[in-house]
C-alpha cells in the first residue's frame, strides 16, 4: 500500500495544529515533522523511530492529543508497511482519546483509516460496514465530495471481493450525485463503469 493513500496529520483536526516552517524549536514537533517526512518518502523504521519518540515525550506530559496524533502517525507507519495488526492497536488508542475529547472530526478520519486497516487485512465486511457508517455522516453533514470518495472506496472493495453487482450500484449512486450538480461527463463516465459492470455479471 503506497504512502500516498495514507491520512496525513494535517487532516486529524482540531487536534494539535502545527506551523511547519521547516525546523522547530520544540524538539517534538522536530521528532513529528522528521517522522512525516521519512513517512512521506516510504522510510518506515525511520518514521517509526521519530513518532515513538514523540509518543514517549506525549506520554511524559500527559498530552493527551499529542498522543492521539503520535498514536495515529504509528498507525500510518503500521498501515504502509502491511503490519496492520499493530495499526489497528495505534488507530484504537487514537480513537479512545478522541471519543473522550468529542473530536468528531478526527474520529471520522479514524474511520478512514479504519476502512484501509480492515481492507488490507481482507475482512472486507468489516470495512463496507464501516464505509456504509461514513457514507451516512457525509449525507447528514450534507457533504457530496466526502459521500463520493467513500463510494468510491467502496466500489473498489467489492471488486475486490468479486462483488460487481454491489460496485455497480455504488458507481450508480456517485453518478447520480455527480448528476444532481450538474456534472454531465463525470456522471456518464460512472454510469458507463456500471454499465461496463453490468455487462460483465
């Protein structure tokens, strides 16, 4: 799995913000800002080093969203090198601390990650249910771009299992969102991948 289809830090809000500009005084966020870029550039055991580092320190503290952000980049790193096992152990660490912190925001981001964790390990019920979960918070919050990539995500997890009915449906459904705004190729070029899908079944 690329380092490209991992959450970054940046997108767990409204958890600690960070102004990267370059180096930093706080040699915390110099173990953070170290770890995302060997993450960046597929250097697991590097990253790995950097953000244990900056969890002990958290830790230290008693910071509890410094630890759910280290908890959460020690997920990544476990999600990029296929040890999804111990991703999950980083994820729900995260989770809890941001379920007792109220930050729905980082929760559904947790939710994505949860997504890519359960589809590595092959359980691809457990990551359509969760999928279904984040379809249904991006309809309440009236969020079109985040339903679509979900669907999407979605679609490619019953290809993988062989389920081109279930895809079809999916692509269907983001057709019909892309439709509804206007967005005439784009829903054609879906409509037609379930057409394509429906031929094949």
């Amino acid at each position: 799995m690329s380092s490209k289809s991992i959450q970054s830090l940046d997108n767990i809000a409204p958890m600690q913000e960070e102004k990267e500009t370059g180096t930093s005084n706080d040699p915390i966020q110099e173990d953070f800002r170290k770890g995302k870029e060997h993450l960046q550039r597929n250097e697991l055991s590097q990253a790995a080093a950097a953000f244990h580092n900056a969890l002990v320190s958290y830790e230290e503290k008693g910071d509890d969203p410094g630890i759910a952000n280290a908890s959460n980049q020690m997920g990544h790193v476990c999600l990029a090198g296929q040890d999804f096992d111990q991703a999950l152990k980083h994820y729900d660490r995260a989770w809890a601390i941001c379920e007792k912190l109220g930050d729905m925001m980082s929760l559904l981001a947790l939710s994505n990650q949860y997504v890519q964790v359960f589809r590595g390990k092959g359980d691809y019920t457990k990551a359509i249910s969760l999928c279904l979960d984040i379809l249904d918070k991006h309809f309440d919050n009236n969020d079109p771009q985040g339903a679509v990539s979900i669907l999407e995500q979605m679609a490619e997890i019953y290809l993988e299992e062989g389920n081109k009915e279930k895809a079809a449906d999916a692509y269907r459904t983001i057709a019909s969102i892309h439709a509804n705004f206007k967005h005439k190729n784009i829903a054609e070029s879906f409509q037609e991948k379930a057409n394509n899908l429906d031929n094949e079944i």
